[in-house]
C-alpha cells in the first residue's frame, strides 16, 4: 500500500483481535496490548465498516494525536474466505484535511443559509409589524380626533342646555316677580273691597256667599304667592353654594314648620351660577317632596365636593319609595323631578332615587362632574 495514493494518505493502521487485542500496528509500541473496545470496534466486529473524524482521544490512539493532523479513523471488519466470518478488524487513520476543509465550507455555508433565512424572517416579521403599527397609529389617530370632536361637541351641547336652564330660571324669575306684582296685588285689591263690602251684604245667604268668595280669592293670593316663591331664585352670583342651600332649608322650614338638618363639607368649593342654580332647584324640589310623602320627618340635607366630583343628597325618614327605580318623568310639568333631571343631565351629571340603607326613609341623590361643567 505505501506505493498506492491511498498508502500515501494512509499514516496509521491497526489490526483487531477479539476482546480488544493488537496483534499489529504500524506504531510498535502498542501490539500486543489489549485496549477496552471502543464503540467504533463494536460495530466494525459485527459486520459494520464505520468511521470517525478527528476523533483521537482513545487511550490507544496516543501516537496519532501527536500528529496534530485532521485524520479520517475508518475501522473495516477482514472476513474469512470461506465462511464470511469476521476474524478481525483493520483500522486505518488517514490524512483528510480536504475533508476538513469541505467540513468548515459546509458548516460556514449551512451558517450562511441559516443566517440569511432568519434575517429574511426577521425582515419579514419587521415590515408586517411596521406595516400593522402604523395602521394602528393611524387608527388611534382618528379615534383621538373623534373623541376630541366628540368631546368639544359635548361641551358645546352642555353649555347650550347650561345656557337655556340660566335663560329659563330668568324666564320663571320673571314669572314670579309678575305673578307678585300683578296678579297678587289686584286679588289683594279685591280682598280689601270685599272687606269693605261686608258690612252693606244684608241677609245670611248673601253674607254666606260673600264669606266664600272672600275664603277663595285669600287662598288664591295665597297660592299665587307660594308659586311666585317657588319660582323666584336668591342672589345666586353673589352667594356659595353652602349659603344658597342653608337659605333654601331655612326658607322651607319657615314655610311648613319641620327642621331641615344642614350638613356641608364644600367651604371653600368654587362651582359656575348654572351648578349653583341646579343645586337649589334640587334641594327644593326635594324637600317639597319629602314635606309631601313624608310629612317633613326628618329631612336632611348633605353636600359634599371631593376634588371635581359634587355629591349632594336630601334625605327624610317617611315610608320611602314603594317601588324602585322611581320613574321621573311621570306627570311632572317641568318644575319637578322630570326638568330637575333634564337640568342635572344637561350639566353631565345624574340624579338616583333610592330608599335608605339605615333605616326608613328616602334619598335623592345627586352627583356631578364640576370639570365638565365648568
């Protein structure tokens, strides 16, 4: 072999006995030793041709590791003639440093590819993100355009109906000062002339019927001045909301006689004349129905203003409301719980009714965004 290209190449060789004997080598030193089979040697002694590359770590492979060269370790099974029988196996070591040079293309090439398909991914995954963020971008774009639209449209439609609630309370100031001035003064009139009359009526009948008209032209003046009081409003611009209220309870319980508890936690809150106006018809519309349903027990007013958030609540301890939740838009003319809603609403607020947790009684119950109503 040593003239073959192949003995060329050849720089070792070992031939195998059973149970890991060297009965030749090219390295004398190790024939004769027996050497624990290697994995290799196994497989060759049953009938395999196997190989390993640049494997030269075994105990019996000291010689050719000093080499320092990249060798080709092929183990081939040597049969008998006859038989076919494995009677021993040769191992050659030869020089295979293309094979290490087409290895490292290989693996640098496989690199290569794998390199270039992922940046071809990552790419991929890039612009499809790029592309998808960028829709998302335009997305959150329109919608914070809508919903500033749709905020500013808000504000425009809460100052609109803030604005027509301030022109209908003139409207029904106004009303009430008429009704004092015109309507109250020529019954007053009236009354007085009756008076004077009484004593030229001859006859009971005639007294009797005298005595009627005068019973119904004072309960008239008398109506006419509770509607023109419940129209009329304080000095709204120059009072806070803590002395509005406390002026709306004392004005009810000189009218009906029944004790209205104040209980404020807002000093020094600063709210717009429409709030302001929205709170006095609320407490007053509260307490006229509590003195109605409840017969003014225990009646109870509590404001409270935490940062922007106004809650304010009249309460009474009557029977409550027998069904819940109460319907406020039923036969109300405006004045009451039906206008007093579509007032709080204009302002983003709303209005609950609701029976009380400790004890008998009922509560309406007022909450509003000061921020929105500024």
């Amino acid at each position: 072999m040593a003239e073959t290209a192949l003995g060329q190449r050849v720089v070792s060789f070992k031939i195998w006995r059973p149970g890991g004997l060297l009965v030749d080598a090219s390295n004398r030193d190790v024939i004769g030793k027996t050497f624990a089979p290697t994995e290799n040697l196994k497989q060759a002694w049953a009938g395999e041709v196997r190989a390993d590359f640049n494997d030269t770590g075994d105990e019996e492979d000291v010689a050719e590791h000093a080499l320092g060269l990249p060798l080709l370790e092929i183990y081939t099974p040597i049969r008998e003639v006859k038989t076919g029988k494995v009677i021993a196996v040769a191992e050659f070591y030869e020089i295979a440093s293309q094979l290490k040079l087409d290895l490292i293309r290989a693996r640098s090439l496989g690199w290569l590819t794998v390199g270039a398909a992922m940046l071809l991914i990552a790419g991929s995954l890039f612009a499809i993100v790029l592309r998808g963020s960028r829709t998302i971008d335009r997305q959150l774009a329109a919608l914070s355009e809508l919903a500033s639209r749709n905020l500013a449209l808000r504000l425009r439609v809460q100052g609109a109906a803030a604005r027509f609630s301030s022109v209908n309370d003139q409207v029904l100031r106004r009303i009430g000062a008429d009704l004092h001035d015109g309507p109250a003064q020529l019954m007053g009139f009236a009354a007085l002339r009756l008076d004077a009359l009484q004593g030229r009526v001859a006859g009971d009948k005639a007294l009797a019927d005298l005595a009627a008209v005068q019973r119904a032209v004072k309960d008239s003046i008398l109506e006419i001045r509770n509607i023109s009081r419940g129209l009329s409003l304080p000095d709204i611009e120059q009072k806070s909301l803590e002395d509005i209220l406390r002026g709306v309870a004392e004005t009810h319980a000189a009218r009906t006689g029944a004790a209205v508890a104040i209980q404020c936690d807002a000093t020094a809150a600063e709210v717009p004349s429409a709030v302001k106006i929205c709170c006095y018809r609320f407490v007053q519309e509260g307490l006229n129905n509590g003195w109605r349903h409840a017969l003014g027990k225990g009646q109870e007013v509590r404001l409270s203003v935490q940062g922007d958030l106004l809650r304010l609540r009249v309460l009474d301890r009557g029977p409550g409301f027998p069904y819940l939740p109460v319907d406020f838009g039923a036969d109300d003319s405006g004045l009451g719980l039906a206008g007093l809603t579509d007032r709080v609403e204009s302002l983003g607020g709303h209005i609950e009714a609701l029976n009380r947790q400790d004890g008998p009684g009922a509560e309406l119950r007022l909450e509003l965004d000061l921020k929105g109503a500024a």
